[in-house]
C-alpha cells in the first residue's frame, strides 16, 4: 500500500476539529452584545419587540416588498403562510428540497404531491406540473434551491391559468434576485429562513414576505394566537413569533451581509478553479447576471467519470473531519410518511433521483480559511487518484 497521506488509508485526519457545511456565521460580537443588553435593559423580550419590527423593517426595503413577518423559524412561517393562503387537499411541491417543505403541508393534512425538478439544474420542473393537477389541488409550493431562482413565469402562468396560489420556499435564496429583482416579491408569499445555518442569521428565524395587504394581516394575527387587540381573537393561530433576541442575531449578521457574500463568492472561486481539474466533479454554477448569495458550494460527482462515487468521496472527506453532506439525499419522497403513502413515487422523479445520487455539498462560510479550502481540494484529488486503494479501504473497513 502507499503511503497517501489519507486518513482512510490510514493516515492522520487532515482537520483536527470537524469542518461543518452550514457553520454559522458570527457577526460583531460587540454590536451583538450591546443590542443585548439593550433588550435587557428594556425587559422586553418578545411580543413585537422594538427590534423585531425593525429587522422587519430592514428586511422590507432590502427585498423591496410591502410586507415582512419575521417569525421563530422558517418551518413556522412556512406553515402560516400555507393556512393563511387557505391551502387544502394537495399541492404541488419538488421532493428535491429539505423535508420541512413537505412537512410544513402534511403537518395540516395537506397532501404533497411531489413533482420532478427539470434536467439542467436543481429546481422544480414547470413542464411536469400539469400532469400532476387534479381537482383537489389548491397550490404550488416550489424551492429556489441553492438560491438559484425557480422559474417564477412559467409557474405564475401555470397557477394563474389554473387557479392555483402560488408561493415560494426562498429558504436559500436572502439576498439572490430573479431578472434583476430581489427574490421575495414572487407569487403570493415568499418565506426565508434565518436559521443558525443559513448566511444571515437570527441563530433561530424565518420570515414571511409578500406584497399582499390582506395576507399580511392574516399572517400577523395567526403568528400571535389570532389576536387583534389586547383581548379579542379573530383568527385561530398560534405562537410563531421572533424574540427580541434572535432579532438582535439576525440584525447585527444582516448589517455584515456584504462582508459573508464577498467571502462566500471567494470560497466560491476558489472551489471553482481547482474542481474544475478534477474528473467527474462538475461544480453547479451561478449566472452572473443575477445577484447570488454564494452560501451554498454544490458538485455533482458524475458516477460515471469520477473514479470514485460521491458516497465514497463523502466517506474520505468525513474520515478527514470535513463533514461534506448530500443535500438532499434521499428526497423527500423517501422519507416517512411519503413513502409509505405513495411507494411508487420514485418512479415519477427520474431527475430527483439522478440527483440525489450525486449532489456534494462542501464546506464555505466566515467559519473557514481559503487555505482549509485547498486542503479540501487536495484530499479530493489524493482519493481520485488513489481510487482503487480508497475503495479497497472502504470495503474492507
């Protein structure tokens, strides 16, 4: 055997502390910890605090929408957005997302009807839509996955045709536009996560945004239980509200938001220029007449080129403390209840399940260096041209 310096060959691991996909970005410490005491010198912790409508207010103008909703998480505000739009009995939503898309449907019994993403790139297929309606659809969920927008005209036009509600998982996409305008604005609703590993973020939180009056002030009384004053409920709702605190997260990280982009665009390159040398690992791209987050640094391992499959690589990568991941692998219609429910779906979703096979996800963020970046590449290119010790590593372990 050689002596590569591969930990799965038995070498050292490469990192000594694990290398995250997601790792959260920390904004300035000292502005953070200010606008904390601020919340608790003022002991007003939650309920509509000062800093929640103003990172309300802040995510409103950098949109360029009429209204935002922050709330405790994106799954909450999915999940009231889809009761506010009076959605029942099926919608039409990609397998090929995180499963709270799904989730935040069957939650309410509404039943997702998965639908496949198209065959360049990873968003839902508007040319597969059709097939899929029935007289108990009520509306389109669709994921702009990797920020990269879906395409809004065509399912505007197929849920405007078909009178159908249309509204966006933008989970992925804060600060990515759609031709030249900000993502956000689209179709009925559009909701953001702000989790802990999303760029900006509140550590927990989400919002609604959308430019429909009477929608907005539906989702903000369900957000608080259905109140419309101090004492009187007009809607049933429940607790989907952001604290102060979280707002003070998600503020203090959005003021750094140029900084996050500008490094997440460098891990980008840097990613780019050297995967490109690499056989059968084909980096998935953003046009550059477009706005783009760069949060996400996503490969498709081509089983068929690539010496090694992306699971194997996954397993190299892991043994090294880089903890790359397979988003969103297997999809949604593999995980309960969905498979139990319609066993048969896969057979529908031959793209979703190509994809799923072969997505790589890689680390990129303020928590890495461009040096660690390289030492990433490095161990991929060791193990592709080391495959068949890899391999033999790997079945004999």
């Amino acid at each position: 055997m050689t002596t590569v310096p591969l930990a799965i060959l038995g070498g050292e691991p490469k990192f000594q502390s694990p290398v995250h996909v997601g790792r959260p970005n920390i904004p300035d410490r000292e502005r953070l910890l200010a606008r904390f005491s601020e919340v608790l010198d003022r002991r007003w912790l939650t309920n509509d605090g000062p800093l929640v409508r103003e990172f309300e207010r802040r995510i409103r103008e950098f949109v360029g929408v009429k209204h935002c909703i922050a709330m405790c998480n994106g799954t909450v505000a999915l999940e009231i957005a889809i009761r506010a739009l009076e959605l029942k009995g099926e919608v039409i939503v990609p397998s090929f997302t995180f499963v709270a898309t799904a989730h935040s449907l069957q939650w309410q019994q509404i039943t997702p009807v998965f639908v496949d993403i198209a065959a360049q790139g990873h968003n839902l297929d508007p040319a597969q839509i059709e097939r899929h309606i029935t007289p108990r659809t009520t509306g389109i969920l669709a994921t702009h996955v990797w920020g990269r927008s879906c395409p809004i005209d065509a399912l505007q036009e197929i849920a405007d045709r078909r009178g159908l509600k249309l509204m966006f998982d933008a989970a992925h996409a804060f600060g990515c536009s759609y031709r030249g305008q900000m993502i956000g604005g689209f179709g009925n609703a559009e909701v953001f996560s702000f989790h802990a590993t999303k760029f900006v973020n509140s550590a927990e939180g989400g919002a609604v945004v959308t430019n429909d009056d009477q929608l907005a002030h539906r989702i903000r009384l369900m957000r608080n239980f259905g109140f419309v004053g101090y004492d009187q409920v007009e809607y049933v709702g429940t607790n989907g509200k952001m604290s102060e605190l979280s707002a003070a997260m998600g503020l203090t990280s959005f003021e750094a938001i140029d900084d996050i982009i500008a490094v997440n665009r460098r891990h980008y390159e840097t990613y780019r220029r050297s995967l490109a040398t690499l056989p059968g690992i084909e980096l998935e791209t953003y046009p550059d007449h477009e706005r783009f987050n760069y949060q996400y640094v996503v490969a498709e391992v081509s089983p068929d080129v690539s010496p090694l499959s992306r699971d194997e690589l996954i397993a190299v990568l892991h043994a090294e403390n880089v903890l790359a991941r397979r988003y969103f692998s297997p999809g949604c219609h593999r995980h309960e209840p969905y498979r139990t429910q319609a066993p048969a779906t896969g057979w529908q979703l031959p793209q979703t399940e190509r994809v799923c096979e072969r997505v790589l996800v890689l680390p990129t963020g303020t928590g890495i260096t461009t040096a660690e970046i390289e030492q990433i590449i490095d161990i991929l290119r060791t193990a592709l041209q080391h495959a068949g010790e890899v391999r033999h590593a790997l079945s004999t372990a």
